[in-house]
C-alpha cells in the first residue's frame, strides 16, 4: 500500500503543527510532498524547516500537482471557501481546517463541489479522532451513562492581542475560532441530531465579532446542552456529560484531550513529543486527523464517518443562527 501524499495550502502556524505531527507517523505511511503559499519565499523557507520536496508560491501550481493525493487547507477562516473551491474543482480530495467556512451556505457549497467532482472532503475537527473521544463514543453507544441529560463545554482562550481572533475581515470572534469545539462535542454526544431551539447571548468587541458566548440547546427527549466560550478569558476549557447513571468528564483541553474522569475514574491518553516547538497546544495529536483521512482514502469513502459533511453543515447553521442571535453580520452572509 502507498503512503498518503499529502499537500499543504498555506504555510502558517497551524500548518507548522500539522507537518510537525505528521514526523511521529510511520513515513512510509505519510508524506508530505508539496507546501504551497501566496509568498514563494515562504513556501521555501517552510519546506526547507519541514523538508518537504516541494514549494510553490501559488496555490494553483498545488491544485496541478496529480502526485497529491489530498490537500490541506490551513488559510484563513475567511478563506476556505474560495481556495476549497480551488482544489475540489481541480478534482482535489481535501482536508479543511476549522470553522469548514464563514456560513452554511458557503459550506454547502463545499460540499456540493465535493459530490460533483467525487472527491474526499472533510471538515478538520481534528477533537474527533484522539483516542479520549472515541473511547466517550464507546460509552455512550454502549448507554453506559443511562441517559444523557445535560452536556456542558467550556472554552476560554485570552487572545484579544491576536489580529485574526478580533478583526471581522479575517474572520474573528470566539464562535468560529473555539466556540466550534464545544458545539461539535454536543453533536458528538448528541449524534449529530439538530437542536429543537437555540439561545444565545453574547457580548461584542467594538470590532463587530463575538468576544464571549453562552448558549443552551434544548434536544429532543429533555436534554440539554450548555456552551461557554470566550477570547478574552481563560475557561476551565473542560466538557461534562452527565447521565442518569454516570457522567464523563473530558479534562482541559477538551478540543485535544488526554485524559478523561469516567465515574471518577481517570484514564490517560499520552501524545507523542514533538520534534520541534509547537504553535498550540497538543499539537502532535493531529496525527489522529491524518490518520482517520489515510484509512478513508485507502477505502474509497468520500466522507468521514468521525466528521461526516451533514455534522459540518448542522454546525454551520448553527452557527449562523448564533450569529443572528447575538448580531454578528460579515461581509460574506450578503454574498
């Protein structure tokens, strides 16, 4: 079997984390062929860092290349829906960082380009596939807790000094930059099924963008959920599930976790040490991500069953419907 080539679009921080996770896979598994980014220089200088064999200075050259067996997208929020449409019009399979998009209408777009050109996408919620959230999925299919009737996840991250958590043109607010780890996790538990009614209140930067949410989700048969997220604190950043017949504490930080209370009970999910410094926490832990996309790959599906594209667009709306609540408008809902 071939190792999974991989491309990368965009030569930022995040990218930095994924080339460094890919270092504590098997190589003959994974490889990273090409980098692409708007600046050349970049590009070269991030390929010599990671030695990647490939720098190109436009992301066309990357959507070219047939020796790519999947591109991921690592550029901004605001973004992914152009240059997604780049690669999956180009007959690209596609792995897209998170928020999928600025809206659901620009995500279904996605994925309708998806289906038309038969490719493999797929929303990075990279939370989906560490060892700690597919043991949280065993419990439940198993109702090892009785009946889920409350879901809470918090998370709080001070980053107002970062341009692009606070500027509207690049996409900030707290919802789409972390907000989406806590509402994926209800989705998690709640098995992708759509909330009856959504209440949200938030306050804003004078920006426009969101800088702390709550939210409470009513679901069918009297559960509930409830979400905090904030870019201007720092939040316990766990996520509680309770049962009639036990609880499940995901420890912080619940979007990478490694270690999990079951009943008090701790388990420990020990990451892999990175190679070179990291930009964000846990970062060694997107090795689950790419390894999830490799075993699609190998049979053929188009989708992931940890993220599938209906979870991705349940989100967005949810989002949006968020965003309407709380009076967050970009340039893009008018489009």
């Amino acid at each position: 079997i071939m190792a999974t080539r991989w491309g990368l679009c965009g030569a930022g921080k995040i990218s930095h984390d994924f080339s460094v996770a890919m270092k504590t896979l098997p190589h003959e598994n994974h490889q990273i062929a090409a980098i692409a980014s708007r600046s050349l220089v970049r590009a070269k200088e991030f390929a010599k860092k990671h030695r990647i064999p490939t720098a190109y200075g436009r992301y066309e050259e990357l959507a070219k290349n047939p020796d790519i067996d999947i591109v991921y997208l690592g550029v901004l929020h605001t973004e992914h829906w152009k240059v997604g449409l780049l690669f999956l019009e180009a007959g690209k399979n596609v792995l897209c960082e998170k928020p999928f998009a600025m809206n659901s209408k620009q995500v279904k777009d996605l994925v309708a380009a998806a289906k038309k050109n038969n490719v493999f996408l797929m929303e990075a919620i990279w939370s989906r596939c560490f060892p700690a959230h597919a043991e949280v999925r065993r419990l439940l299919a198993e109702r090892a807790l009785g009946e889920v009737k409350l879901v809470k996840a918090y998370f709080g991250s001070p980053q107002l000094h970062i341009p692009r958590s606070v500027q509207k043109e690049l996409g900030g607010g707290a919802l789409l930059d972390i907000g989406v780890y806590c509402l994926q996790f209800v989705l998690m538990v709640f098995d992708g099924e759509r909330p009856q009614s959504i209440q949200a209140t938030g306050v804003l930067l004078d920006s426009g963008v969101d800088e702390s949410v709550t939210v409470v989700m009513k679901f069918s048969r009297n559960r509930m959920a409830l979400c905090a997220f904030s870019i201007a604190v720092r939040l316990p950043n766990d996520a509680v599930i309770s049962g009639t017949e036990g609880s499940i504490k995901v420890l912080g930080p619940m979007h990478c976790p490694t270690t999990l209370l079951v009943n008090d009970q701790e388990t420990e999910y020990i990451l892999p040490e990175p190679c070179l410094p990291l930009n964000f926490t846990n970062s060694t832990g997107l090795r689950y991500e790419a390894e999830e996309v490799r075993q699609c790959l190998l049979k053929g599906l188009k989708e992931s069953p940890q993220m599938p594209l209906a979870d991705s667009i349940l989100l967005t709306e949810i989002m949006d419907e968020i965003r309407k609540q709380i009076g967050v408008v970009f340039s893009q809902d008018s489009q």
